[in-house]
C-alpha cells in the first residue's frame, strides 16, 4: 500500500514536472513571438535609450543618467537575443546568437554597460535590416501570390454564387466577367471573349477565346464574358505550379550553402574555445568578450543564401524558374548544349513560311483559300487559316479529292487547293519558272500546297514548322558566353534536320532518333567529361531532360518536361535561355564575392583587434556593415533584374511605333 502511494506520489511529481516545463515551453514561445512582432518598436526602444545615455554624459555631464540608461538598453536589447539563443541551444545548435548573448553578458558583469548596450542595439538593427532585404529578394514570390485569383463566380442550378477558390472543384462551372481572372485552368463551355495570358505564357497578344478552347488561371478576360470548366484547381493548375516551383527554388541549398552551413556548425564551437583560452591566458575579460563579438560569421552565413533567393527572384521576375542553388552553380559550368527541334528551335506547329503568287489579287485568293481550309481540320489547312486571318466567305461545291486536295467555288470562282498531282489530274498549266519554285520550297524542308483558280496556278505556299526568330542570336550568344558544343538531337528524318543545322551553324546534328536514343546520347557526352544541359519541351524530351546535368523545359512543354527539368523558361522565349544562363553566372559570382567580402571583413577585424584599431562596439558595428554589405551586393542581382525589363519594355514601344 505504501508503495503504491510512494509510486504515485512520484508519477504524480513527474507529471507536474512535465506539465510545469511544457507551460515554461509555451510561455517562451509566446514571448519570443511577441517580441518578434515588436522587434522594430524594441529596436527603437534601445537606439533612444543609448541616445539618451549619449545625451546624459556628453551633454549634461550625468555620469549616473549615462549608466542608468546604458544598462536598461542592455538588458531590453540582450532578452530577444538570449531567448533566440536559448532555443538553439535546445536543439543543439550553437548559434552566432550565443555568441553574441555570452559577449553582452560578460560585458555586463564587468560593468562595461556602454559595450553592452551598443552591441545588442547594432545586432538587433542588423538583423532586421538583414529581414527586410531578404523581404525584398522575395518579392517575385509575393508578386506572383497576388496575382493569384482568391475569389470566384461558381454557376449552380440557382444562379451564380461568390465563393473562394479553395473550395472550387474539378468538374465545377465558372463564370468570368469582364476584367476579371480566371480562376482556373478549364475549358470554355459558353460565351466568348479576349484573354490576356502574358502572365501565364508570356505571349503579350490577346488571345480569342470561344467553346471548346483552354484557358488559364491567372489570366484576365479583357472584353466578353465566358463560363468555364475546372479541369485543375488551386496548386494543381499552371500558375499555381509557377509559385511552387519558385518557392521550392527559393528554399533549395546548393552545395556552397550546405559547405556553409556545416563550417558554421564548427567555427562557432571555434569561436568560443579561442575566446576562453585567450580569457584565462590574459586574464583579459575585456579581450575574450570582444574576439567573441567580432568572430560572428554573420556575413558568411547570410551571403550565400541571400544571393541564391535573388538569383532565383529575379529569374523568376524574367519568366525563368531556375529550381534552387544547387541548378545554378550547376548551370554555370554547362559546355554543350544539346536540344530538341519540334517547339524548342521551332514553334511546333507548321505555319505558312512562303508565299508565291502569279496573279495580281493575291489576298483576295489567300481569303478564299483560308474560307475553304476552314471547313477542313487538315494541319496545313489550319496554317494557311492562322496565316490570312480573315472573315469566312462562303464556299460551295466543296469536293474533296483522297490524297490530293480540294476542290470548291468561291464567290463564283472555282478553285483547285492541294498537291502537284491534283494540278496534273485537272490539267492546270505549270511553266518551268513555276516547276522551279515548287522544287526550291521542297528542298527548303516545305510541305507545298498549289492553288489554282478557275485552272490556272495562282499560288504557290510553302508551310513548315518555323524556326524561332530570336533561335540564331541567341546560339551565337551562348558560344560568346562559353558554350563549346551546340547540338540539335531529333526524330525527324535526317534531310530536315540537316537543313536547320546548316541554317544555325550547329556542330552535331542527329536525326530519325528515339526518345531513348536521345538519352543514350546524352549520357555518352557525359561519359567523355562534358557538362550537359538539354533543353527540349515534349513527354518524349523527358528521359533527356531527366539524364541531362542541366534539364530545361520550354514552357509551353508538356507537364512531364516541366516537372522533369531543372529550369523551366516560362515565356517559351528562346532568348530566355541566353538569359537564365547569364544570371546564373552572375549569382554564383555573387555568392563567391559575397564569402570573400564576409572572409575578409572577420580577417580585417582580427587584425584590428591584434593592433589596438578596434573594440568590441567598434567591432560590432563593422560586423553588421558587412552583412549589410553582402545583402546589398545580392540585391544588385534583383536591380538589373528591373533594367532588363524597363529595356525590354522600351524595345518593345520602339517595335511597336516602327510597325505602326
């Protein structure tokens, strides 16, 4: 009996011990919270007590006032740094805020307030100003959360109602008004209008949008009104894949981060092994607390991860997603490119590239062409289609002819669209200039379409899938960049694909490959010590992209190829990639600048010390310079970020009133 009372008693204590130490837990963390949330009122607290301290002895010749207000600044800027400090140790990591707290304690106990208070005033200014630039390299984040559509107009069997986007799903029908977003991806059900998708695509021109064609969340509806159908929702849809994307990026250590982060773990230990061993060797408490304040590696911890989050923000601001550090350090050492054809050098869709004409009307025979075609779902035919872009005529006695085109009246003209042995089969006349023409378009890699009207040859198109304009510069530019090897890998057959490598100066080209070939190839450059990145945008490019050290995805791409890759250029914008390659560059050189910068600024203060140039206020206060030194150093990444896209935005006005 007794020794069950006994056992009790004590799981009884323990409990309460427990219970006892979980309430101090939560407490702590409530404090810590509510400081946090003041820290700029706490920080303004402690600058006026160090100012009236200043005032107080230089001023009115108040010893007492001076002391008084330096220890109260001390002992309010020491308590967010102490509890910072306290929870590290908790999970045992000995933190630069231990440092710091064991520097202002041991001021303190040796009555050098005034040391004490200017070293929790600079940390804790430090450390906020530290916050608010890396607030600012993550405001490509911010922008794109916002640009986020929160609300939408869900359509019910009683009518329409507001609802949030959260609570939207799959199958759900939407109502999109005028200048309003669209709220998911889907496709559209009823009504008509003009999205602008340069958000999603990149693509500045307003798209026509009717039943039966995809849209996008994040996209505006500029004129018309439009019901759409959820096909994805939330994170699942395009934009909501853009914002993860980055913010996976942003939160990604390289391996330079990771070095970092490790030497930090032993250098602290260091730090404080030095200062006590100093401490008993000199019995110079003065000495020991200041090497402690000025061994902080504040600057070094901090300048490798601010450079990679504006790295990844100011790409993400262009329409680049680069996917962490490690993809950039990687990135910059990239000597062959290797690509796909079909929509990445090219648009992916045939278009209409030449246009011979031998009669004098030439647009009114393209619009009767295009009014034809329209009643066909023929690739070639949708090309000439997008090419005129014109209002239907109507068309009768509209015959199609297997395997060689079609034949219809327009207007009360009769014509002949299709191939050179439909031209034979109805006796059209060809002169041998004509013959030379059709011969030059095949060799060129045209499909050739022949248009006769009441039978005589009025036009010759050439159709194929174009090269992207912007492609040759951007290939010269990456071999002025460093590039050694540019090669195009493709299924189609080897003519065609020679016939663009000749146009672009590639060195390899490969044709009639598959997707595995692709790989194969891949991993054979890699085997012979080239650092590879393959840019492709297809479900058959992503074995490559995935085999590839670099993996880029175009993105207008596949799911898979995006998923897959290690960049992703969001705008399909060829010139992208010239870009992305240069930022990459120029983060890792940031991040190299930025550990010199943090190295020397710790070397400089040693020496100081060892001469008598610096004390620990003095010190401090350097120590924080140089954080903000590195952060501002980072932040140049996100200002040329802005000069690129005011120049950008200029070429384009420039473009446009030379048009006009």
């Amino acid at each position: 009996m007794s020794e069950a009372l006994f056992l009790t008693g004590v799981n009884s204590f323990c409990d309460q011990g427990f219970y006892n130490e979980s309430i101090k837990e939560e407490w702590l963390m409530k404090l810590q919270q509510q400081l946090q949330k003041h820290r700029t009122d706490l920080i303004i607290a402690v600058g006026g007590l160090v100012l009236i301290a200043l005032v107080s002895r230089y001023g009115f010749n108040w010893q007492l006032g001076y002391t008084v207000a330096m220890f109260i600044a001390s002992i309010i800027g020491f308590i967010p740094i102490g509890l910072q400090a306290g929870s590290a140790l908790r999970v045992r990591v000995i933190s630069i805020d231990l440092l710091v707290s064991i520097a202002v304690i041991g001021a303190l106990v040796i009555g050098e307030y005034n040391e004490s208070a200017i070293v929790t005033f600079l940390f804790l200014l430090g450390a906020l100003l530290e916050q608010k630039t890396m607030e600012k390299t993550r405001s490509a984040i911010g922008d794109l959360t916002q640009m986020a559509p929160a609300q939408a107009l869900l359509v019910t069997t009683d009518g329409v109602e507001n609802v949030d986007i959260d609570s939207v799903d799959e199958g759900d029908v939407m109502l999109v008004k005028t200048g309003a977003q669209v709220p998911v991806d889907g496709i559209v059900t009823k009504g008509n209008g003009y999205l602008n998708e340069a958000s999603i695509t990149g693509e500045s021109a307003v798209m026509t949008k009717t039943i039966g064609d995809h849209v996008f969340a994040g996209s505006i509806l500029e004129n018309g009104t439009i019901e759409v159908q959820a096909e994805k929702v939330g994170e699942d849809t395009t934009f909501g894949k853009i914002i993860e994307l980055v913010e996976e990026a942003q939160d990604t250590k390289s391996s330079v981060e990771r070095f970092i982060d490790k030497f930090a773990t032993y250098y602290t230990p260091i730090v404080l092994l030095i200062a006590l061993l100093v401490g008993l060797v000199s019995r110079d408490a003065r000495l020991a607390i200041t090497i402690l304040v000025l061994g902080c590696p504040g600057a070094l911890v901090i300048g490798v991860p601010v450079a990679n989050v504006a790295g990844v923000g100011s790409g993400a601001k262009l329409g680049i997603l680069l996917k962490g550090g490690e993809v950039m350090a990687t990135f910059k050492h990239v000597d062959t490119f290797v690509f796909d054809k079909t929509g990445t050098l090219t648009y992916g869709t045939p278009r209409v590239n030449a246009v011979k004409h031998y009669r004098e009307d030439r647009d009114a025979v393209l619009q009767a062409v295009a009014s034809i075609e329209s009643e066909s779902d023929h690739p070639l035919g949708q090309a000439i289609i997008n090419f005129v872009d014109a209002p239907a005529q109507t068309v009768s006695e509209t015959q199609v002819i297997k395997g060689m085109g079609v034949s219809a009246t327009v207007g009360g003209i009769s014509y002949l669209v299709g191939n050179l042995t439909l031209m034979a089969k109805y006796h059209v006349a060809i002169s041998a200039a004509q013959q030379q023409d059709v011969q030059a378009l095949e060799a060129a890699g045209h499909s050739v379409v022949l248009v006769a009207q009441n039978n005589q040859l009025a036009l010759v198109l050439g159709i194929k899938d174009q090269l992207r304009p912007e492609v040759k510069a951007s290939l010269n530019e990456l071999r002025q960049m460093g590039a050694k090897q540019l090669i195009m890998l493709t299924g189609d057959n080897q003519a065609t694909a020679d016939l663009i490598g000749q146009e672009l100066t590639l060195d390899v080209v490969k044709g009639n490959l598959l997707p595995e070939d692709k790989a194969a190839y891949v991993q054979a450059l890699q085997d012979a010590g080239h650092t590879v990145a393959f840019v492709g945008d297809g479900i058959n490019d992503s074995p490559s992209i995935a085999r590839a050290d670099i993996g880029i995805a175009m993105g207008s791409g596949t799911d898979v190829a995006v998923e897959t890759s290690d960049v992703v250029l969001i705008k399909s914008n060829f010139h992208q990639l010239v870009t992305a390659f240069g930022l990459t560059k120029k983060t890792v050189a940031n991040m190299q600048e930025n550990i010199v910068l943090a190295l020397a600024t710790v070397a400089l203060l040693f020496i100081g010390l060892v001469l008598g140039l610096v004390n620990m206020g003095s010190g401090m206060f350097i120590h924080e310079f140089s954080i903000l030194l590195v952060t501002a150093n980072a932040l140049r990444l996100l200002l040329s970020t802005s000069s690129k896209q005011k120049l950008d935005q200029r070429q384009l006005l420039s473009e446009t009133s030379r048009l006009d």
